[in-house]
C-alpha cells in the first residue's frame, strides 16, 4: 500500500488518542512517541505495522506487510487506520443533541473535540473487553501483553501484532491459565476464537447480518454477557447506540454529575442513559473522561 494521509477535524484530541494507545508501557504491540505512533495488528495471517504521524491538521500514514496484501487486507488496514484514531462515530451529532440538555450540556462544553478511540480489530476488542472484565487496568495490560506474545506474530521491525482469532484457536486453556489467566476468561477466550474460526460466529456487518444479529450471537456464546458485548460494539465497530450501564465507572461518574452519595444501580443507569439513545456511546465517552479531566 501506498503512504496516505488522513485529514483531521480542527478540535482533534492528538493527546487522547496518544494515551489511549499508552497504556502499555512495555509496548510489545503500541510503540507511541509524542507525534506518532505504530500498532501491531495480524491482517489475513500477514504480520502488519500501522505507522501514524500526527500533525495539527493531518494522519499520514504509512503501512508497512510483512507480505503482500490482498485487496481485503489493505481495506482492513485502512478500516484499522480509522478505528484507532477514532474518526468512525462523529461527536457532532451528540453535542447537538444535548446542547441544552440539564445533564449533559455543561459536560460536553467542557470536552470538546472528545472521540472514541477504538481496537484495531473486533477481535481484539471483543478479546480485551473479556481479559479487562472484573480486574484492575494494570492487571488486564498485563494479561493482554501475555496473550499477545503467546498467540500474536511478530513483525520484521521486532514489534507484535495482536493475535486474530485462527492463532488464539491455536492455544490450550492451560497456555493461558498457566500465565495467571481465569479459568473462566481462558474458556470464554478460546470458545470465542473456535467459533469465529469454524464459522459459526460471524463478525463482520452485512444486508443479513446486523449490529442486532452479532450482538445476539455474541450472547449467546457463554461467558459473554451484556456488557462485554456493548463494550465489544464500542471499541471493536464504533457502534453509535451502546449502552455502558453495567460500566462501574460510569455509575460512578453519573453519580459525581447527578451530585448524589450512592452511585446509580443499573436498571436507573440504564434508565438515564436510555434518555440519550442515539447516542448513549458518546454519552458513556463523556461519563469517563469525566473522571479525569484534562489540565
């Protein structure tokens, strides 16, 4: 593939995306500097960098495979290109929406320009939404590092690339729960991966397959539940509707904007953020910052 540039919206957040891709201070997958970053992600089995500078104005980017790629491949790149910048769902719509909104109006004034920043793939998505679920962050970087170096690639420039489903099909439940691993999230990692490598799960959107039909699916596949699908449809397809009210740290942040002692239960988070569908993601995307706003 050619090197392309990216235009970006003038209220771009360069720093969000930057930390967002940070969180990994060992950097087996994400390499980030100040201006730029490069992300290790597997595209039809071929070991494949995203190589991102940032300017004011502008992504330039640089895609460098380890083989060739095929036309779908190169689209997949692309298609990981504006995941991880997070250009997929637009905020303007949600700023209109609660323009003068009691609850959201002043929030979103103080944060503008805020986007969701997403996985490279579905896949790693949905995988890091299981490893995450019911742990602390620093544990959940751990585990994900460790998942990648079993199942992922390496890149000829020495960096890793996320592991896709047919390579983590590959592992034993006892690879992963050897390594600190639940037994429970080595299960639902693994029975995941099969399902999308036999074919019976499919994940890609299409006229007889919608964001509806996938999210079914998914529920259906145990030790997959409401949350890790939402967070799934968030981070992995950019999904504009999705509902975080099982989300701990948006009970908590809710709680800071309703100015109550207790934190919402779920069925009132649900509730509430039923009030800002078509845009509950946005809505959720604010909730978080929230807790640690910017200087």
């Amino acid at each position: 593939m050619k090197p392309y540039a990216l235009p970006l919206p003038d209220d771009y957040r360069v720093d969000d995306v930057l930390a967002f891709h940070r969180r990994d201070t060992e950097s087996v997958a994400e390499e980030v500097s100040a201006e730029r970053f490069r992300k290790g992600v597997l595209l039809d089995d071929v070991p494949v960098v995203l190589d991102i500078a940032l300017s004011p104005s502008a992504a330039h980017v640089t895609v460098h495979a380890d083989a060739k790629l095929s036309t779908a491949a190169q689209q997949q790149a692309r298609d990981a290109v504006l995941n991880i910048l997070g250009l997929r769902i637009d905020p303007a719509p949600f700023y209109t929406f609660v323009k003068k909104d009691k609850l959201f109006a002043a929030l979103a004034r103080k944060q503008p320009g805020l986007r969701i920043v997403q996985s490279a793939t579905v896949f790693e998505a949905l995988t890091w939404a299981i490893i995450g679920q019911q742990i602390n962050l620093s544990f959940a970087i751990a585990l994900r590092r460790t998942f990648i170096l079993l199942a992922g690639r390496q890149h000829s420039s020495g960096l890793w690339c996320y592991p896709d489903a047919h390579r983590a099909a590959a592992l034993t439940i006892e690879d992963l729960t050897s390594r600190k691993f639940s037994r429970a999230k080595a299960e639902t990692i693994l029975r995941l991966a099969a399902l999308i490598t036999n074919g019976e799960l499919q994940l890609a959107p299409a006229d007889d397959n919608s964001i509806d039909q996938i999210s079914a699916a998914l529920l259906a596949v145990k030790g997959i539940g409401p949350w890790t699908v939402n967070y799934g449809l968030l981070r992995g397809y950019g999904h504009a509707d999705c509902s975080l009210h099982g989300d701990v740290a948006v009970r908590a942040a809710l709680q800071t904007l309703l100015g109550e002692d207790v934190k919402p239960d779920m069925k009132r988070t649900e509730e509430i953020l039923a009030r800002y569908s078509p845009h509950r993601t946005m809505a959720a995307a604010h909730l978080w910052a929230s807790l640690h706003p910017r200087d």
